[in-house]
C-alpha cells in the first residue's frame, strides 16, 4: 500500500521556495533596503515622540480620550489612569511605548492599504472573487508562518514585526469595508446616481458614510490582531512588552512574565474600549 503513495517521488517544494525566496530578496534589493529604512526613520520618530512625552501628561491625554469617547462618563477613565499608572510602576513605560508603537503603525498601515481593496472588492465582481481567496489563506495561516517572509525580506528587529503584523491583521478591515460598501442600501445609490452624482461622489458622500460603522467594526477587529502579535513578532528581534513575555518564558520567570501580560491586558482592554466607543460613535 505505502508503495502506491511512494509512487512519485518526494517534491522538492522546500528547496524550490528557498531558492524563490532567495532570489527575490536578491532581486528586490533595492525595494525592500528603502522600504526598510524608511519605515525605521518613521517608527524611531514615533518611539521617539511618545517616549519624549511625561508618563504623566499621556495618561492624562488618554483619559480624556477616554472621558469623552465613552460619553462623559469616568468608568473607562479610572481604568485607564490605574493601568497605565501600574504599568508606570512596574518600569515598563519605554516598553509600552514600543509596543504602542508597532501596533499603531501596523493598524494604520493596514487600514491604509486595507480600506482602498475592500473598496474594489465592493466595485469590482473579478477583484472580490480573486482577493477573497486569499484573505482565507492569510487568515487560516498560522500567525508564525508570517515571521518567515518578513525575516527574509527585511531581517529582524521593528520593521518585519510590523510587516508580520500588517500582513496578519489586514483582512477585518478589508472583509468589512467590502461588506459595509455592500450593504449600503441600492435606493440610496440610485437617488444619489439620479441626481447626477459621479462614482467618486456617491463613494465619498454616500457609501463610506454610510459604511462607517463596518468599516470602524472591521478596523477595531485589526488594531486587536496587531497587538496579539506584540510577542510573536518580538521572536525576530521587535522589542517591547512582547519581548519581556518571552524572555520570561525562556527563564521560567513566571513573576517578570505575569507582570509584562498583566500590562498588554491593560493595553488590550484600553485600544478595544476606545475603537469599540468611536465605532458606535460613527453609527449614532
């Protein structure tokens, strides 16, 4: 029986995509060292930035995002100020900004390049059958399998974890601008067409007001999936809270690790709070 399997032989496919994987790193040097770069000079000057802010000042900011993104009303508020205190006491500020870092500017990233393909998805039958497959392999594929490309285009540090992050947390906002577009009701497209309206017009002025809430639904799911790769990606060299999670599995320091956790918990729950009030925000 095993001698019908062994039939064909064994496939070279790890040797065929190292040698892809090669030659394109080979290829598209020139690309990928000023993409790399560039992206450094930009996340050093936002790591710079918030670093260069008093811890005291910033929880004050955020509590007041918090303050009126809930409302006016102090429960999101108290909690901020008591996490990001803890956070503070614990010696874990510089690394919270780290983190804070890599998940803003994959987020924005991804809702950059992200709102545009579920804008053609919504437009173009050929382009959602085609992109729709693959926004299933990038999310069926495990979250480690992304560390690969990024590593062997962009080496380690900041900028693949933040590749690895975009490339795992795009397909929410693409899903559901796609889905927001679409469900925006057909008689308020035509009244808009029957006014003369152009396809920018009823796009800007109709659908995507329309849509914001998805949309926002859809960005608020991406900003999460970026920071639950905070500690994977710190596996190829992204500092932050993420890299303490790890050092203190590594360790075995169950304390420094409990504490590095407690901390993303707090960021988690802070970043969700606030997109989860701007998304029904946008829906009122």
């Amino acid at each position: 029986m095993d001698n019908l399997l062994n039939f064909i032989p064994e496939l070279p496919v790890a040797e065929f995509t190292e040698y892809v994987t090669d030659k394109t790193a080979d290829t598209f040097s020139f690309l990928f060292d000023p993409i790399k770069a560039s992206s450094q000079t930009l996340i050093d000057l936002m790591t710079s930035t918030l670093t260069a802010i008093p811890a005291v000042i910033l929880i004050a900011l955020v509590a007041l995002l918090a303050f009126f993104a809930s409302g006016k009303k102090f429960g999101l508020s108290i909690f901020s100020v008591v996490g990001l205190w803890f956070i503070y006491n614990q010696g874990l500020w510089e690394d919270l900004m780290f983190t804070l870092t890599l998940v803003l500017f994959s987020s924005l990233l991804s809702v950059l390049i992200g709102v545009p393909f579920g804008i053609l998805m919504a437009k173009n039958k050929l382009a959602n059958s085609i992109i729709n497959p693959v926004l299933d392999f990038m999310q069926t594929m495990p979250a480690f399998v992304y560390l690969i490309p990024a590593v062997a285009f962009f080496g380690i540090g900041m900028v693949p974890g933040v590749l690895a992050s975009l490339i795992f947390a795009i397909p929410p906002t693409v899903r559901f601008t796609n889905l927001g577009i679409r469900q925006v009701s057909t008689e308020l497209v035509e009244a808009a067409e029957s006014f003369g309206s152009t396809g920018a017009q009823r796009l800007f002025k109709v659908e995507l007001p329309l849509a914001k809430s998805t949309i926002m639904a859809g960005i608020n799911q991406t900003v999460m999936l970026s920071l639950s790769m905070v500690v994977i990606a710190s596996m190829i060299g992204a500092p932050g809270l993420g890299r303490n999670v790890l050092s203190a599995l590594q360790r075995a320091k169950i304390g420094s690790g409990f504490v590095s956790g407690l901390a993303l918990v707090v960021l988690a729950i802070i970043i969700d709070r606030l997109t989860q009030k701007f998304s029904k925000k946008s829906a009122a």
